[in-house]
C-alpha cells in the first residue's frame, strides 16, 4: 500500500487510447438477450419508518440469468495476455444502509447527502490517479462496471484521449439506483458506450429483503442467527445465497479478463466485491463478511500473465481504500470493536529511497516517509493508543516516536481533554532486517515474495507467526473495558506476512498481497467477532482468532 494518507494509497493509473469495436459487438449481444419477466411480491413493511405497502421484486431464479455452477471452484480465471488493473468501488451510503435495513439486490433505496459525498471524495481519488499517468506508464480507467437499465445505453462518440469505455451492471427490470448514482458521480461528466453485466447484483437475499435486523431476530429466528453466525450454510427459500454469489464472481472474472482493456473500474456493492476480491485470489465462502468492503471503498486488484500461459498471478494492491478515516468510527460493519491492532510499515530511509535494500536499516528516514509518519500519527489520533511495539530498525523507531508524540499531545491538538500516556517498546520479532537481505527479489515490486527464495520466505513465515503471537499477546494484557489499542511499527514484508496468519492462510499467499512504504492495516476485534482491516486502506480481511477458537472470524 502507499501512505497512510488516502490520497497517496492510491493506484498510479495510465490512460489506454481505444477504440470502439468491442462497444459495437458487446451492445449488439446485449440487445439481443430477452428481457427477463419478473412476478411481484407484495410485502407490508411494519416498520415505523416503512409503514406503506411496498412491491418487492424477488431475485431471479438461477435458471434466469444462467446457470449458476454448483461451485465457483469449478470455473477457472481465464490467462491475460498483459498486465491488467481491475478497481472495485462500492456505492455510498444508502438511505437502506442508515437504517440498517437489509438491502439484498432490491431497488428502494438512494443514495443519503452522505453517500453522494462519499462518491464525489472518490471521484476525486480517481481522478488524483490519472493525474500520475504519465508518470509510471500504468493504463488510465477506460472500463466502468457498474449497474444501469438496458434501455439508458446508449453509444457517444466522444473521445478523451481516445475512446473510453463504461461497462454497467445489468438488472433489466430492477436497476440498483445506489450503484447507479454512484458511478455518475464517480465518472462525472464523462459520456461512454455502457456495457451491462447481471452478475454484479448484490447478493440475492430473498425473503429477507426489506427486512431491519431486528425484524429478521423476531420474524426468522433460528435462520437470521445462521445467516449472522454461517453465512456460507445459510438457506432460504431453497437458495444458498452465498454459494451463489461466489460462483456469480468467479464467472464475472471472465469477462473481465478476457476483455482487451488493460484497467477497468467496477462499480457495485459489499457482498459481490467481497466475493470478486476472494475468488479473485482463491478464498472460499468461510471468507464472507472477512472481506468487508465500506460504502465507496475503493478495492485494487493486479493481474499479471503466468509464465506458462495459465490462469494470471493476482496481487491484492489495495483493498477498502475509504472517503474517510477508518478508525474513527469505533465499529466495524455494525459491530462494535473494543480491540485494535494497527501494523504500520514505517518508512524509507535516506540512502534507500526506493526500499530495494535491506541493509540501509540503520540509516536515518528520508524527507518523504518523514512526512508519511507524521501523517500517519496524525491519523492515529483518531484513536486512543495504549502500546508502540517496533522492530528495533532506526525507521522503525523514528515512526514510532512520531506517534508517541503526536497522541501525548492529543489534548494540546484538541483530540482528547486529558493527555494520553503511550507505552513504547521493542520486540525482537518484528526484525527481518537479516532475513531479507538474504534474498535477491526486489522489495518494492507488488508480489515480489511469490518469487523468493524458500528459505527466505520460510524464515519470514516462521518470524511472523512468533510476531503475531507477541502482538495478540499484548492485545490480550490490556484492559478488558473500553478502547485498547496496541500500534506495531515494522517493515512491508513482515507485515504481509502477519497479514497472512492473521487470515489464517499459508506462506504460498504472500505473494498475494502488497503494501509500501507509509501504509497501515487495521485488525479489528469486534465482540464478538475478530475482523481484520486493511487501513487506510488496504487490505481488509479479519483472521481466525489464535487465542479464542470459540470467536468467528470476520472480515471487512
């Protein structure tokens, strides 16, 4: 990930001059599929809020989009031909979202003031990525997923910098106003060819849509706790809502990758980005809700071409990027969440601007990751931070004491009427400073680890396991009352790693995942489960717990 600012996480992308042969034969194959018929529920809401009769469309059988595959394991990633950039975006916050109504892929909810903000924040960290196109030569966003009718496509000659492509989310009688309105704010003035594609509805929730939650404990009982506690076993109505999704994801990548664009944007919701992301990178069912994507959170996902031609290798750049501070809120997906760990990768030093060498641990910070710790302490202020462990690196140490000082200052700076006390220490397990210059791969290529040395990604396995230990350890001797929050500073590659037990995955998953210089991830333990979050924005994905087998995993 980048820095701990969301501006600098995101993805540097380069704009890809098209042309429009691909619009023409997708919209003429588009026309020609039928519309699909569709009876009506009638549903009388009890709620206070929603007490007039209200027509709800049920989700479609499988049979009426096609088949769903009884699994999503079933359907293989197409190879890439060339390297190829897919952001995924939520839409903002739904008037459904505010009062915890279960949305499902029904229709009756817009965007609040708040989601329609949310979008334009995003449109702006967008547009920051075109900006430094030239820059590093990535491809610019020429392909837009999100959802609209049929009957609104239409084709635009415009060329901006040659011919940009808008690819839609089809529902033909129930168009998802939320994504909609999203992706108008998100692509602002822009006119494209628009592409549907059904399968990026949000998660079809049957008889439990319209529902608030605590309709759904009075009315459902037994169910509604299956569907909180085994999401993946969860039935309703004959259906398997999960499985399905995941198969729906597994098959959307085919169309994705075989497109020829070589960055697309998708615009749609929680669940199906949450399952695009996972079977994206191979993770089953069992990591519904782990990764957990925030109203206009923005996702980054990076496929490269297999050497022998199969499915691509995927690197997970950037996950649940939000508008906002994720700390701030104090929850996480409605739950509440007492217990934080924050691992945040310090910055470069001097003589190693690039972070390619290991051996410049001892070297003073650079001018940029002292800005990057400073705007990383200053982040932290948003919660209230009990313990500093670091590696004993001078970088390491530097950004620690940036923190330390900016939360001792916390009623100075207004964030705090008392001032705050910060424990600061070093643990031996956070240093791979020798590990990693035993190896010969560069650091600050995404993915690098998948192509290391065994015995180097061995060594770092072993190290990060104790690591995680130490750190749930120190999690564990806090206060069992109120926020307690323990902030780990240490470098990318250790911090992948811990990524990686925190998921409770196996060291052939790193190269599965990046961060840079200046970024921080978030593990959160809401009660009662633990979920773990990827910062300002990264990777969002909560682990199995190590010191209670009796809490679930989330992740967000």
């Amino acid at each position: 990930m980048s820095s701990a600012t969301a501006t600098a996480l995101t993805s540097h992308l380069f704009l890809l001059h098209k042309t429009n042969d691909f619009s023409h034969r997708r919209r003429r194959s588009s026309c020609r599929r039928p519309i699909v018929k569709q009876s009506r529920l009638h549903l009388v809401k009890s709620s206070s809020r929603l007490k007039e009769e209200i027509k709800v469309p049920p989700p479609p059988a499988a049979n009426e989009w096609g088949e769903v595959p009884a699994s999503w394991e079933s359907i293989p990633l197409p190879p890439v031909t060339a390297a190829k950039r897919v952001v995924l975006v939520r839409h903002g916050q739904s008037t459904w979202n505010a009062e915890g109504r279960i949305q499902g892929s029904s229709d009756f909810s817009v965007l609040t003031q708040k989601g329609e903000s949310q979008a334009e924040t995003s449109r702006l960290m967008l547009l920051d990525d075109s900006f430094d196109v030239f820059n590093i030569g990535v491809p610019n966003l020429d392909l837009v997923l999100c959802r609209l009718k049929r009957r609104e496509m239409k084709k635009i000659n415009r060329i901006i910098y040659g011919f940009w492509l808008l690819l839609f989310s089809l529902d033909d009688l129930c168009p998802l106003i939320r994504s909609k309105r999203t992706a108008e704010i998100i692509w602002s003035s822009r006119e494209e060819e628009i592409i549907t594609d059904s399968n990026l509805r949000e998660i079809d929730l049957y008889s439990f849509q319209g529902l608030l939650k605590n309709e759904g404990k009075a009315k459902y009982g037994a169910a509604f706790r299956q569907w909180q506690i085994d999401a993946p076993n969860f039935n309703i109505d004959g259906h398997y809502p999960v499985r399905e999704l995941w198969a729906r994801a597994r098959s959307c990548w085919t169309k994705i990758l075989t497109h020829e664009s070589r960055s697309i944007l998708v615009v749609a919701h929680n669940a199906v980005n949450q399952a695009l992301v996972a079977t994206a990178i191979g993770l089953g069912t069992e990591y519904f809700r782990i990764l957990l994507q925030s109203n206009c959170g923005v996702s980054v996902l990076d496929f490269t071409p297999d050497p022998e031609g199969g499915s691509p290798q995927i690197c997970v750049n950037r996950l649940n990027q939000t508008p906002s501070s994720p700390l701030g809120s104090g929850s996480s997906a409605g739950r509440k969440s007492s217990k934080r760990i924050i691992l945040v990768t310090h910055g470069l030093p001097q003589n190693d601007v690039e972070g390619r060498d290991p051996s410049s641990a001892d070297a003073r910070m650079n001018i940029l990751a002292m800005i990057q710790a400073q705007k990383t302490a200053e982040l932290l202020l948003d919660v209230k931070v009990r313990t500093i462990v670091s590696s004993s690196s001078r970088t390491a140490l530097e950004t620690a004491d940036a923190i330390s000082k900016v939360q001792e200052a916390a009623d100075c700076l207004g964030a705090d009427c008392v001032p705050r006390y910060v424990e600061s220490k070093q643990i031996p397990g956070l240093d791979v400073d020798s590990i990693l210059k035993q190896t010969k791969q560069d650091m600050a290529q995404p993915g690098w680890l998948r192509g290391s040395e065994d015995h180097v990604v061995q060594a770092l396995w072993d190290q990060s396991r104790a690591a995680w230990g130490s750190l749930v350890g120190e999690l564990s001797n806090g206060t069992s009352e109120g926020e307690d929050v323990v902030v780990a500073v240490g470098h990318p590659a250790l911090n992948i790693a811990i990524m990686g037990h925190c998921l409770n995955l196996t060291k052939e998953w790193l190269g599965s995942f990046h961060l840079d210089a200046g970024s921080i991830t978030v593990v959160d333990f809401p009660r009662p489960h633990w979920e773990w979050r990827d910062p300002v924005h990264q990777l969002h994905s909560p682990s199995r717990p190590v010191v209670d087998p009796d809490h679930e995993i989330n992740h967000r």
